[in-house]
C-alpha cells in the first residue's frame, strides 16, 4: 500500500490550495484519514481527520478554513485549505489508521508567503 500526496505549493496571504492524497493496494479495516503537517523545526502535528461514519474534525486553528473529505470508492483524501495564514506553511502528511497498523504519505510542501 502507497499512499500519494500530490497539490503543495507556493500560494500568498489569504490564498487557497488543495491537497489530494491517493492510495494505491488494497487496504482493509479503515477507522481514518486524516491530515497532519510539519512545520519547520516543529513536531508534527494533527490537523484533521475523517472517521469511517463521515464525522469530521479539525485542529482549532484551521477550523472554518481548512475542509477535509474523501472518496472512499476512489480511494482519496482531500484536504481543502482557504484563507491561508503563513503559520500554516509545512510539509503535509496524508495517513490511513486500520485496526491493523497506519499507512503515512510521503508529504507535500505547503509554503504561505507574499
């Protein structure tokens, strides 16, 4: 199982981006997906999820900004992220939790700047 992270960029103030994470094999026994994000010199933190009943959450500061949702027919996970502030600039982690183990993407660079 592979998981692809694909939309990071270089966006300014105020500026929207949308991430999408794909998964390639067969995976069984999903409870979430979910995003996280590192910034620099900074511990990796969660910033949202999605559980297998639809129910969303989201880390307090990109609430209201940031929408996650997925595909589960497709195998997706999207992150759509508005009204970008600096502070969200990181590396984006896409990840599957089973009841077997987490599957973690390899990131994708968000940077906010003018």
């Amino acid at each position: 199982v592979q998981l692809q992270a694909s939309g990071g960029g270089l966006v300014q103030p105020g500026g929207s981006l949308a991430l999408s994470c794909a998964a390639s094999g067969s995976i069984n026994g999903i409870k979430a997906w979910r995003w996280y994000r590192q910034a620099p010199g900074k511990e990796r933190e969660w910033v949202a999820s999605i559980i297998r009943n639809g129910d969303r959450n989201y880390l307090d500061f990109v609430k209201g900004r940031f929408t996650i949702s997925r595909d589960s027919a497709k195998k997706t996970v999207d992150l759509q992220m508005n009204s970008l502030e600096p502070e969200d600039t990181a590396v984006y982690y896409c990840n599957i939790d089973t009841v077997y183990r987490e599957y973690w993407g390899q990131g994708t660079l968000v940077t906010v700047s003018s």
